[in-house]
C-alpha cells in the first residue's frame, strides 16, 4: 500500500496509465538545476537518436510535477535550453538523477490534481473517522486553541462518546474500569471565534484552511472536569504535496483503489486511448475480478469498478460505525 501521496500517483501510473510495453520515453537529470536556470544537462546513453532529436524547440518536457518547454537543443554537450514552468506548472529546484519524460501524455501534475480532486470528492459517500480525548468544561468545551488550532475544522459530526466518569445521578460520579456512553452535541461557531479563557484573557481561534468553521462540544451526563473519549466524521484533508501521508489526509488502505479508479477515468476521458493501455487497464480490471464487456468503453468500466470499490467501503463503515441516535441535536 502506498504510504504518501506521491506513492499513490506512482501507483496511478504504474497500475493504469503506464503499461510496460508503452512506456515514454526518459532520460535523466545529470546534475540539479535551480528554479530560474533555463538549461537543463541531460543523459543521452538512455536515448535513441531520434528520441534525443524529439528534444528540439517546441517539445515539452517533465521533471517532477514541473512542465518545460524546449526552445533548443544541444547535442554536442547534452544540453536542452528549456522555457521553466509552463502549462499552469511552477518552477521548481530538481537535483541530479530525477527522471526527465518527453512529451508526457499524461503530466504528473495532472495526474496528481487528479488525485486531490477524488479525494475530495469521497466526502459525503466516505469519510474519515478521527478519535479525540476531550476535559469537559463549563457550558461549551472548544475544540483546539487560539496558539494550536490543529484540523479541527474537518470534524463533521460526532459518531459517538464514551467515559469512564459517568455523571448516574446528581452529585454522584463513579469511576470504573467500564466504559460508558455519554451525550455529546457539537456546535458549529464562526470563523475566527473570539472567547476569554480561564485566566480571563480574550483570545481569537480561526483557520484560514479548510472548512471555514470553528468547533465545540456540549456534553450531557457527565460532570465538568472529567474526561470524555468522542468519536468523530471528518471530512478528508485537502493534499497539498506528493509528500503528505495518506494517514495524514484520513485515507484508509482500500479507498486507494477507489482513488486510482476515478484518476484512470478521469486522465482518460475524452482522449484516444492507445490500444496497448486500453489492453492493459482491461487485464488490470480482469485480475480484480472484474472483466470488462469488448463492446464497454474503458473509461465507463473504471467508473462502473469505481462505483463498486465505494459501495463495498460503504458498507464497512456503517458495519464497523453505526449511524447514532440524535435527539434535539444531542448525539446518544
């Protein structure tokens, strides 16, 4: 299983959109370039002579998520003078030995937007589950602070809450090694929040990423001061670099096929597919069981595959978090 981002978009390719009988051609880097140098040194051992010609002005090349475009090429010193960060790219620093690709059909910078937008897009259908240990307070009880406000803001709705201090009566707590359920009501409060904490200074919670909300639990049945573990939805962290890990961004093991399912889908529409991926995807789809009709288009059987992958992961969660009880917007 992948464990970043960029581990996922390497899956993408090799699973789907890179089948080994096609693959682009590439060289390497021979030594790191800034983010302004307009000459970038190439390894012409790993080239035919036509492929390095391809390199002359008008070419696009790939490094990393970064796009260039050739305006010369210099066959006696392996050199290629490039136009830096073009087609919505940014220009960036690469060092020697990154992979150059000529003329990538499907840029990893598309590839991984790709990527971000299926993640985002698994909300509602899926979600993230996230466990925090909360102190009760006095009335409300703010989830994160004004110096560490943390993803709060991602929390969608509590699934559930328990506590080894449960308030059975007044005045009276026992403590146990028993787990029980308390109630929990979360409060939607606006973006930035101002409140006085117990020393009675005044102090600003907001978040200028994510969902533009701030959270706070109100709870019933147990005593201020106590301890409560609440159990939460939550909505996916938006990735913002190949190196986020996917428990960073809430991703479980087997909503990555989902994922790939829905990028291979989306690279693919509306493009001739060449024969050798569409056989490859077709072998990929078969080895999951899941054969593809000669007379379906791939990018349909991704999607049908796609749709299957989401209601199998659905299930799992409503088997594994049941949908809890509310009452006056009191969660039981």
């Amino acid at each position: 299983m992948s464990a970043t981002i960029g581990n996922l978009v390497d899956r993408v390719y090799r699973e789907y959109l890179e089948p080994m009988d096609d693959l682009q051609s590439y060289t390497l880097l021979t030594s790191g370039i800034s983010d302004s140098a307009t000459e970038v040194s190439f390894n012409n051992n790993l080239l035919t002579q036509e492929e390095e010609d391809v390199m002359d002005a008008g070419t696009v090349i790939q490094i990393n998520q970064e796009l260039m475009l050739c305006s010369g090429l210099d066959t006696i010193n392996n050199n290629v003078t490039v136009v830096r960060g073009v087609r919505g790219t940014t220009a960036t620093a690469h060092t020697a030995g990154d992979t150059i690709t000529i003329a990538p059909p499907f840029p990893r910078k598309n590839v991984f937007d790709a990527v971000c937008d299926q993640i985002k897009n698994l909300y509602p259908t899926l979600f993230a589950v996230d466990t925090q240990t909360v102190v009760v307070g006095n009335g409300y009880t703010l989830l994160g602070s004004y110096d560490a406000p943390a993803d709060y803001n991602y929390l969608i709705a509590p699934i559930k809450a328990i506590s080894q201090y449960t308030d059975f009566s007044s005045n009276s707590d026992t403590t146990d090694v028993i787990f029980r359920g308390v109630a929990v009501e979360m409060i939607d409060l606006p973006n930035s929040f101002t409140y006085t904490d117990d020393t009675g200074t005044e102090r600003t919670i907001g978040y200028t990423t994510g969902p533009n909300v701030v959270h706070a639990l109100q709870f019933a049945g147990i005593a201020s001061g106590h301890t409560a573990i609440v159990t939460f939805k939550k909505k996916f962290k938006d990735p913002t670099a190949e190196s986020n890990t996917l428990v960073s961004i809430g991703l479980e093991d087997e909503y990555e096929p989902i994922i790939m399912a829905g990028v291979a889908a989306h690279m693919l529409s509306g493009r001739d597919i060449p024969s050798a991926t569409t056989d490859y995807i077709t072998d990929q789809l078969a080895t999951q069981n899941f054969p593809v009709d000669s007379s379906t288009r791939v990018r349909n059987s991704l999607l049908a595959y796609q749709r299957a992958l989401i209601q199998q992961a659905r299930k799992d969660l409503r088997a594994r978090y049941p949908e809890p009880v509310s009452i006056n917007n009191i969660v039981y």
